[in-house]
C-alpha cells in the first residue's frame, strides 16, 4: 500500500496515485507550493481533485471514460461491492477556473468521497 494513494472513503479501495492529481491550472499538485494554492482560483477548487486526462494511469477510470463514449458521465469506486459515486468527467461542456485563463480538467473527484495521501 503506497501512502500517496487517493482511495475510496467508503471502501477504501485505491483510486488513483497522488502524481496524476493536477490543479485547475493544469500543474501538478504536488509541485504547487503552498503560498500559490491560497489564490482565488485554487481556494474556489478546494473540493475538488483534478485528474490529468492526458496521463490516464488507471485502467478502472480508462475503463468508465470510455463506457461513457468519451463525453460526460459519473466515476463510481471500481470495488464491484462498493460502487460509491467518486468522482465525474465532462469532456463536452468546457469550464473555465475562476479567474478565466484556464480551462478546467474534464476529469475530476470530489474531496469529500476519497481520502487523501
């Protein structure tokens, strides 16, 4: 078991690994120091993980991505006896972060479903 593994709240199942999660600007979490996250645009996407589409490590998202024909649909915990509503991807309605220069990632997790690493 790593320790810089996102798992499921309810199950405990892991999701995905802390290098795949990225901010609303596109850069990876873990490069972002903490001084830069207390802006508005990271403040606002506190609840939620943004998952770097372009770097799918895990089979299980690759999986339900691709059952939702690459347009929108829910993430769900793989765990056959879980099933609990994880996350969600929207690669059809383009948003953009709260100060408008960045278009958010399509994939994304909400905080209060998984643990955090």
């Amino acid at each position: 078991m790593s320790d810089g593994d996102y798992r499921c709240r309810k199950c405990r199942c892991r999701l995905f690994c802390k290098e795949s999660s990225i901010t609303c600007h596109n850069e990876k979490l873990i490069d972002v120091d903490h001084q830069k996250q207390q802006n508005e645009c990271y403040d606002r996407s506190s609840n939620v993980i943004f998952v770097d589409d372009r770097k799918i490590n895990e089979q299980w998202i690759q999986q339900q991505i691709d059952n939702g024909e690459w347009i929108k649909g829910r993430l769900t915990c793989p765990t056959d006896n879980c099933k609990a509503r994880v996350g969600c991807f929207n690669f059809i309605n383009t948003e953009f972060c709260h100060c408008g220069k960045y278009q958010l990632p399509p994939i994304q997790f909400n905080r209060s479903k998984v643990d955090l690493p």
